[in-house]
C-alpha cells in the first residue's frame, strides 16, 4: 500500500531542540558574518519598530510584500532618467534571500551542542532511519519534507535510495533540475519533495535551477550567489507567493497533489499544523484515506490535539503522542 510521508521540524526537534528551533536558529544567522551591514539595514527597515533583529516568521510578512513590489519594478526596463527603483531598492530582494538561505545552511549543517555528540553533525537514529527506508522500498512510497535540513535527505542519499534511477527522485540529474526528471518508469518508485525548499538550491545565469554539493555550503568563504530564492521562510499569508515564484518549488506542490491522489494513507510526522497551504490541501485530497499524525507528546494531550487535527486536516485522524518521536516504527 503507497504511501506518502510529510515531515515537519519536529524531526530536527526531536534530536537536537538546541539547534533547530527555527527563532535561535534566526538569530544565529542573523549574527553571523555572511550577511553585510548594508543588508542588515535594508531588513530591518521593513520590520516592526520594535523588533532589532528577525526572529520568527511571523515579522516577516511586510518583507515578502516589499520583495514582491520589487522584483516587479527590477522587471521593468530602465529608462532616460535611470532605473526605477534607487540602488538599495535593487539589492533588497538579495538581501531577504540571502537571510533565508544563512537559516536554511545552518540548519543543513547543524552539529550538536550538547551531550556526548558536541560537535559533531547530526545524524538520525540508525533503527529510526531503516525503518522508515524499509517501509518506502516495500510500498515504493512518497516522501515530502517541510524542513530544510539534510536530516533525511542524506539518510536517504547514504543508503542509495535518493536519486536518479533509485526508488525516490527529487527531480535533479548530475545537478540540473528538470520537471521530467520527475517522471517514472512505469510509474515505479515515489518522490522526494523539499516542499519549503533547501539551502542547496540555486539559480543560474539563463539555465535550469541547479543543486549545490553539499560541500560547498562548508567549503565556500563568501557569499554565494542567486541563493535563498527557493526557501519559504515568511509568514503564512505569503508562503504560497515564493512556492510560486520558484520553479522547484511549483513544481514539487504539483507533485505532491499527485501523491496524495495515488497514496492510500498519509502519515503526517513532526508537523506543528500551523502551515494553512499543507492543510488545505491535504482537506481537499483526503477523501476516505487514512490520515496518521505522530507528534511529540509535549504538544499536547489528545482530548486537545485530536480535534486541533480534525479542524485542519477536514476529518478525523489517527494520533500518536509520543514522549521521543525517534523511536518510532510502526511505518
């Protein structure tokens, strides 16, 4: 029986709560060296008076609005008099983006602070991650990510089961993305989709979006360039706007709408349910399928967290609170 897995950051929560709740990891970035004063500047001109640095989703709302009301006038021509919008205003879509993609690289490159583990990278549970790659290649199911860490991207990509050819697909070959990379044989297989997006994605020059080696988020000193454009990290009202605006991204929301139609159960993992778009959509696809949700026990007991589901999901579900989601394996 197919099935399609959606996980959200509670898998990172799980392991390491330190290092990927997303406000610290705001911060963080926010702090370091790769974003310049000038940027700096630009941002924090556009949230509220009193916030001095970005520290979650929901200050972000004005920034994605004012992103968009630029990237229409950089599409207008320039004319006699110059340009229509002052230099600044030219390099504020690249400032945002580049915000977006210093949250999005250090939670991809993510190492334990604390415990026996300082320092190293974090990894899933080995038994955590067979299961879950047993129960893919028996129901040649569908995985969807909401995180933007590698957590089970390399899990999967170790294991030789993401990738060209194998039993899950991003839609990249030898580092180019194309829709038809996609396709199946057969219809054999399933998908992987990085449905928020991934710090590895970039654009190029009059070319197809491109994935970075993971290596490079370590090895490059700089700025890296035409980054950050593929990553949701705004409030809610605005996510759908940047999943528009990335061809990846479109792309994968229309292939998800696919494995919900070919799925016979969807089991929803580490999701805080605070995503209206994901909702929706799985309300408007869920039909009389079967509809799992495994959180972690601390939000909640079920008398409040089973009709919070109900609400946003548009039915009943199937809810399991558990104390450490990572030692689950009823797949």
């Amino acid at each position: 029986m197919r099935k399609l897995f959606i996980f959200g950051n509670g898998l990172g929560m799980a392991l390491a709560p330190d290092v990927y709740n997303l406000n610290s990891v705001m911060t963080s970035a926010w702090d370091n060296k790769y974003l310049t004063e000038t940027q700096k500047k630009l941002i924090l001109a556009c949230l509220p008076d009193d916030v001095s640095k970005p520290t979650s989703e929901e200050q972000l709302a004005k920034l994605q609005e004012i992103v968009g009301a630029c990237e229409v006038l950089l599409g207008i021509r320039p004319v006699a008099f110059g340009h229509w919008l002052s230099p600044h205003g030219q390099e504020f879509p690249n400032a945002v983006h580049q915000f977006a993609f210093e949250v999005a690289k250090q939670m991809f490159l993510a190492k334990h602070k604390q415990g026996s583990q300082v320092g190293e990278p974090c990894r899933l549970p080995t038994d955590f991650v067979k299961s879950l790659i047993k129960k893919v290649e028996e129901t040649q199911s569908h995985v969807a990510t909401l995180n933007y860490d590698g957590l089970l991207s390399s899990a999967f990509e170790m294991a030789g089961v993401l990738g060209d050819g194998k039993v899950l697909r991003d839609g990249f070959i030898d580092q180019k993305f194309d829709t038809r990379n996609l396709f199946r044989h057969r219809e054999e297989g399933g998908w992987y989709l990085h449905l928020h997006g991934c710090p590895l994605f970039v654009d190029r020059e009059k070319s197809k979006p491109s994935k970075l080696a993971a290596s490079s988020l370590t090895r490059n000193l700089g700025q890296l360039k035409h980054v950050g454009r593929h990553i949701v990290l705004t409030h809610v009202t605005h996510k759908r706007t940047i999943i528009a605006g990335s061809e990846i991204l479109s792309t994968y929301w229309e292939f998800l709408k696919r494995a919900l139609d070919e799925s016979q159960e969807i089991v929803i993992f580490g999701y805080s349910g605070n995503d209206t778009h994901l909702n929706q959509l799985i309300a408007q696809k869920r039909a009389d399928k079967l509809v799992r949700v495994v959180e972690w026990l601390g939000a909640g007991y079920e008398d409040l967290r089973g009709p919070f589901w109900a609400a946003q999901l548009g039915g009943p579900v199937n809810l399991t609170l558990k104390e450490d989601v990572l030692t689950f394996a009823d797949w």
